[in-house]
C-alpha cells in the first residue's frame, strides 16, 4: 500500500495527490511517470510524475478525475492508500542527459495545456535548480482551471499566462502566445516542450515546424501494463512504430502521427462513454473524447 | 480394463464451455488416478525422468499414487518441482515425459500431466504443504520476476534455507501465469495463487510494483541491498507486429495486450474496469499455445474467430491438445493463409484483413517446410478485430541498465544452460529472458538450474 500524505482539489475534477513510494521518489526524473490502481480490481492508470521530493520520498501526482478509472479518487484522502504505485516508468526528459553547459546557451520554451501543467513543474524546476532559466506558457480553458500558476512563477523564467476565453491574463489558445512571443516580442527559441491535450500539442507542433523550433511532446496513449510488454501504446513516429511506454513518453513532436495517435485513444471510447465525459467534464472538455 | 489404454479425463462439453470461462479440463478423481497409476509398469531406467526438465521422480511418485498414498506422492514431486499444479495443466506432457513413456510404443502413454495434476490438486484441497528448510542460511538472493521461472528458482533456494527476495513489476504475482495463460486453462484463483502461497510458505518474500532496471537495478541490489546472488527470470517482452500497412488501426490488439486485459484485468468479467474489445468477428494471426489461447478467449467473449496461420496444419507449433480444444470450440482454420493488409473504414476502424494463400515449398532452415505465396490468390476475410500473435522480442529494460551483463544478437540476456550463469558476477538468469519466447516448463527447468547453480557460486563464496 501506499500512503497519501495531502489530497487536495486544486479546481473543479482536478485534484493533487502527494504520495509515499520511496523506490519511485529515489529513482525518478523528470519526464517519466507511474501507473496506479486505487483498489483491487480496479483499471491501471497510467500519470505523469508531477513533483517528487527525493528526503521525504513521496511523489506528487496531478489527476483529472472525469474517467470510469480515475472517477474513484476524489474520496480519497490524506490518510488514505493507493493499492499499486509503480514507477518510474518510461525516459526521462532528454535535457537530464545533456551537458549543462552547452544546455545553459539554449533558449527553452515551455508550453503546457490544462492538466499538462503539472508534468511541466518538474523539468521547469528541475532546469531551475541547474542554473538554467526557461520560458513557460500555461494555458487554461477559464481562469478557475488554471492550476500550478504560483508553483511555476517561483522557477520559470517569463511566465505567459493564456486563457481560451480571456477571463485571466492573455487571450485565446497557447499556439497564438506561443506565436505573438516569437513574431511580435521579439523572442527566439532554441527548443520547445509542450504537454497538454494531444490535440493541443498536435497544434503546438504545427506552429512550431513554421516557426522553426524543434519540439518534444510527452504522449499519453492508453497503456495497460507500461514495461513494454502489451504493445496498446504503440505510436507511429517518423514511420517508425515506438512505445510510449518504453521509447517515450517524450518523442520529436514534428515526427509524431498525432491523427493517429488521437484516433487509437479513442478505442474503448462508445458513445454513451462519450456523452457520460461530455456531462462529467461539463466546460472542461477539451479533447480526448475523440469527438472535438 | 485395457491396460493399452489411459483412462479417459473427463472435459467441460465443447458447446458449454465455449460459452463460459471455467476450466475445460475437470481432471481425475482419486479412483481414475489409482487406476491409470496401475498402467505404469516401474522401469528401472525411467525414460519419462530424462524426458522432464525439472527431471520429477515420475515412477516413483506414480508408485505411491497406486498405492493411494497421495500425500505421499505430493512430497516426492514437491522435491523437484514448485508448481505441480500449474505443470499438470500447462506442460506439453507429450513431447516430454509421455512422449518418452515405454508404455507409448504400443498404446497410449501413462498419462502422467494428469496424474500430477491430480496429486498437486488433493494436496491443496488437503491443505498439505511442500517442506521448507530445515535452518537458514545467512544469505540474500533476489529473483527478478515472479511467473514460473522465478518461482521455482525462488523456491529452491529456500528450500536450501536463503533468504529470497522475489521482485515483480506488476500488481499481481504468478507472470505469464496470471497475464497469459487464460482461467479456463489455468484458474487463477485455485491453483496459481495457492501454489504461490505454497512457495511463500518456504519463506519467501514477494515485493510487487518493482521494475528492476526503472526502480530500481541489480547493481544496486547487490551494492545497496545487501543481495549476494541475483536470479533473472523477467521473461519475454516486447511483442512483435507485421509491419503490415494497416496496423495501427483501431481494433489491431497485440496477443499480449488482449490476453493480459482478459486474465490480469479480468476484463472478460463485465463487473471489470478494464475494457476488451468484444469483436463480432476476429481473425487471430499466429499459430502457436498464445494465438490459441487469445482465440479460444475472443471465442468465449462472443466472437466468431478465425486462426490465421501460414503453414499448414502439421506445422502449428500449438500443442496438439490446444488445437484439438480449439476445433471442439468451433474455432475456424485459415491455414496456408498470410495476412498482408489490415483493411480499415473511413474512421480508422478494422473492417477485414487481406490475405493471399500460401503453398509449402522446401524445409527452410527451421526444418519445416518454407510456405510460398500463391500469386494473384489475395482475398479478404471480413473482420472487426485482429490479434498478432507473432511471438516476442526482449525487454532491454534489465539488460540496459546492468554493468557486464551481455546479450546475444537477438537481445537474450547470454546465460549457460548448466548453470544459467550470466557474464556478470553473481547474476543469472533463465527462461524466457534467455532463450525468447517457450514453455513454462522449459523455464522452471532454467530456474532450477540456476538455483543450483548460486547454490554452488554462494557455498563457495
């Protein structure tokens, strides 16, 4: 078992979820993730490593709870236990490989989507804690779903702020930030990461090839056991067919086939599974159901 | 009675049990068992011994099962082997101990898999339990996966009295045991856990949601954990597609995935979280005991399916038995058949699958005949679902990630057979993760030898 030490909703279906698993906490990386099951017979879930705290040995995850799998966590509670946590899964980022200093003359831009925010906690600070400073964009539907502002502001370089509807800072999606920065700002951009909703990073991707900058995107396919044994998260990369488990989660997002990529999530998706995510998610609904 | 003949099993009707997932085969009772005993003639030199890789005193145990001392004839086996209950239903019996039977030159072979079966299923039924070490040995090993090969490398040594760590990496303990094979072959709940409990009775010590090479490695094990010797057995892998156009479409499902949403994840329950898709029609490509168990899953979960397979049928490497309970089933043969597209609606769904038919020409270098195509013979058989079940490749995830331990050219983790030593100190290995893709029996002989093997390297230490 796994103890929960905070649970906290950070905004309407999203919730936090700090958590003891000393082996993940001692071995993780930015970039890489866990799986998870609540209770005995219940789905494993696959999450991206939101923060780890390497003394305490806990790791902090992130969740958006409007599927049959994730549904269940809202009730849980500091006190309360995770039956599985296994981790770290998947590479790490490829920046925690690479020579520091020759990483310090870069210019690096992240671009982060709803949820996706909080998977890019990790390597802004991580950057942070190295002595390198990197631009961000969050993006948030509405003011009130903007999560890991305060988080972000403390080890970001410039912090750009954009919602969809214009209730909190800039207005309208992250790709016309991402766009005004480079064209109207003045900002150049040696790399850019972006993590969200694939279709959100599918359009990151397609503004950047125009810019000129190269890409990384973390890629959440469905996943059943993420060691690389079943093959269901298979994508197609530059013609090549990876595993997101196992290559990724973090691929060249010019070379990733995102149509595909958004068709096979898809797959156990029926139609009243559709409508139930559309009810759940209410003005979140952003993607994923394979419908927008 | 005819001593020529074995005395028959009794098996679910095909008709009902195509229709639910309960074991198919039900097995002898005490008085079956007696009586088939009795066929077993007691050779001096018993062939059936060199024919087991885990080398059970068969015509020893046999005798006391004659005798009706069952119990007795559970220790015999336990002292070779860790699984009796699983080997019973899963080994390939006749190409091993029965296909090595003196009885098998003129008439049928004992039926020594259901035998043990027998003995291993009276024994948990009557709560008897393998013996464990008499005193303990001040020495750690840990053993990298918990299916059959771990289990039983596990299992010997404590019986030897070490102190044994076993590491899983998923939620559940038993490997290609509870992921793989299928209830109805195998139940989970009656015979693998409690012959895992049996081995935790010995002493030891399971951790699940452990991916050694991710959570942790084995040069870590060693150096911070304090373990003299490693054991790894974390079996096949990666599976392996086509590279056919079409799939990635929607409704192409790797036999791994299909069978591991099925048997871990219970998704065959509809009381389950975990989703499978229910196909109207499924074609299985492959040929082997996992396409026949994905098959006779789909079969069970409502779908008409098809094997899919390119050679004919003398060269389905499937045991014969699997075969036989897939036709009684109503599984359809598509044999001398290659797939060469996955055909997809507008959406991206599968709606058929291409094939041509194949003609077998010359043996090829795996002495079988080499199956050639047929030109201008591509047809299309019209299906919702497809399963590959074209074998495995192996996980890097260990091999990557340990100093000194060397692969082969196919990425096999290089162990030798007598002692499945590895190139690293202290390291060894067996099953799956060393030879590709095989039987469990094959690996449990491979998990034996390398407990005997750090059984040597630790005596000496």
């Amino acid at each position: 078992m796994y103890k929960i030490l905070r649970a906290e909703e950070l905004t309407t279906n999203i919730y936090l979820f700090e958590v003891e698993a000393k082996r993940v906490a001692k071995a993780c990386l930015p970039g890489q993730f866990v799986i998870v099951r609540v209770s005995d017979d219940d789905e494993r879930i696959p999450l991206t490593i939101s923060d780890y705290d390497r003394e305490k040995g806990t790791i902090t995850l992130v969740v958006q709870t409007i599927g049959a799998g994730t549904w269940k966590m809202r009730d849980l509670k500091a006190g309360d236990s995770f039956r599985d946590f296994v981790g770290p899964l998947g590479q790490p980022s490829e920046f925690v490989h690479e020579d520091l200093e020759e990483l310090k003359k870069k210019k690096i831009i992240f671009v982060a989507g709803g949820l996706g925010t909080a998977p890019v906690y990790p390597q802004v600070k991580w950057l942070h804690e190295n002595g390198i400073d990197a631009d961000v964009i969050i993006g948030a539907k509405t003011k009130d779903l903007l999560i890991y502002e305060k988080d972000m502001e403390a080890v970001a370089g410039n912090l750009y702020v954009t919602t969809d509807d214009g209730s909190y800072g800039r207005s309208g999606m992250v790709t016309v930030t991402l766009k005004d920065l480079v064209e109207k700002e003045g900002k150049t951009y040696d790399r850019c990461v972006a993590i969200g909703p694939m279709i959100m990073m599918k359009f990151v991707c397609l503004t950047t090839k125009e810019l000129g900058i190269p890409t990384i995107v973390s890629m959440n396919p469905i996943m059943v056991d993420g060691t690389g044994m079943c093959g269901a998260c298979r994508l197609t990369v530059g013609g090549e067919v990876k595993f997101a488990c196992v290559d990724g989660p973090e691929f060249d997002g010019h070379l990733v086939d995102f149509d595909q990529a958004m068709r096979r999530q898809t797959m156990y998706k029926t139609k009243e599974g559709r409508d139930m995510l559309k009810v759940q998610e209410g003005d979140t609904h952003h993607g994923g159901c394979g419908n927008c | 009675m005819d001593v020529l003949k074995r005395v028959p099993v009794r098996e679910q009707d095909a008709k009902e049990r195509a229709t639910n997932f309960d074991e198919v085969c039900l097995g002898y009772n005490k008085e079956e068992a007696m009586c088939e005993a009795e066929r077993c003639i007691n050779c001096k030199n018993a062939r059936c011994i060199t024919g087991c890789p885990v080398s059970i005193d068969i015509p020893r145990f046999i005798e006391q099962v004659k005798l009706g001392n069952i119990e007795e004839a559970y220790q015999i086996i336990s002292e070779s082997s860790a699984l009796p209950a699983v080997c019973g239903r899963v080994c390939p019996q006749e190409t091993q101990c029965e296909g090595k039977c003196i009885r098998g030159f003129k008439g049928d072979p004992i039926s020594i898999g259901k035998l043990e079966r027998f003995v291993a299923d009276w024994a948990r039924e009557n709560g008897i339990k393998p013996t464990g070490a008499k005193e303990k040995l001040n020495k750690k090993v840990a053993v990298i996966g918990s299916g059959p090969a771990g289990l039983t490398c596990a299992g010997d040594l404590a019986k030897l009295g070490y102190d044994v760590t076993i590491f899983e990496a998923l939620h559940e303990t038993g490997g290609v045991l509870v992921y793989g094979i299928p209830e109805f072959r195998l139940p989970k709940e009656k015979v693998v856990k409690a012959e895992i409990e049996n081995v935790k009775s010995l002493g030891v010590k399971i951790e699940t949601n452990v991916v050694i090479g991710k959570s942790t490695t084995i040069d870590e094990l060693m150096d911070e954990e304090g373990f003299d010797a490693v054991f790894i057995g974390s079996g096949a892998g990666l599976p392996k597609f086509m590279g056919i156009p079409g799939e990635q479409s929607n409704g192409v499902f790797s036999a791994n995935e299909y069978l591991t949403r099925s048997n871990l994840m219970k998704a065959f329950d509809d009381d389950s979280t975990t989703p499978i898709m229910r196909g109207k029609k499924v074609a299985v490509v492959g040929g082997g005991n996992v396409a026949m168990d994905a098959a006779r899953t789909a079969l069970r979960l409502g779908s008409e399916v098809h094997i899919v397979y390119r050679r004919s049928e003398e060269e389905l490497p499937a045991r014969v038995e699997e075969v036989h309970h897939a036709k009684e089933e109503g599984i359809i043969f598509d044999l001398l058949t290659n797939p060469v597209e996955i055909l997809a609606d507008e959406n991206g769904w599968v709606n058929g699958i291409k094939c041509v038919k194949m003609e077998l020409g010359e043996p090829d270098e795996s002495g079988r005949r080499r199956p050639v195509v047929v030109e201008g013979s591509d047809f299309v058989i019209d299906v919702d679902t497809v399963i590959m079940s074209l074998g495995t490749s192996p996980n890097p995830l260990i091999s990557s990630t340990t100093k000194g331990l060397e692969v082969n050219k196919w990425k096999c983790i290089v162990a030798d057979e007598e002692h499945g030593k590895t190139t690293k100190e202290g390291v060894y290995a067996g099953g799956d993760a060393v030879t590709g893709a095989a039987t469990v029996i094959l690996a449990m002989g491979a998990g034996k030898a390398a407990a005997k093997g750090i059984h040597e390297y630790l005596s000496q230490k």
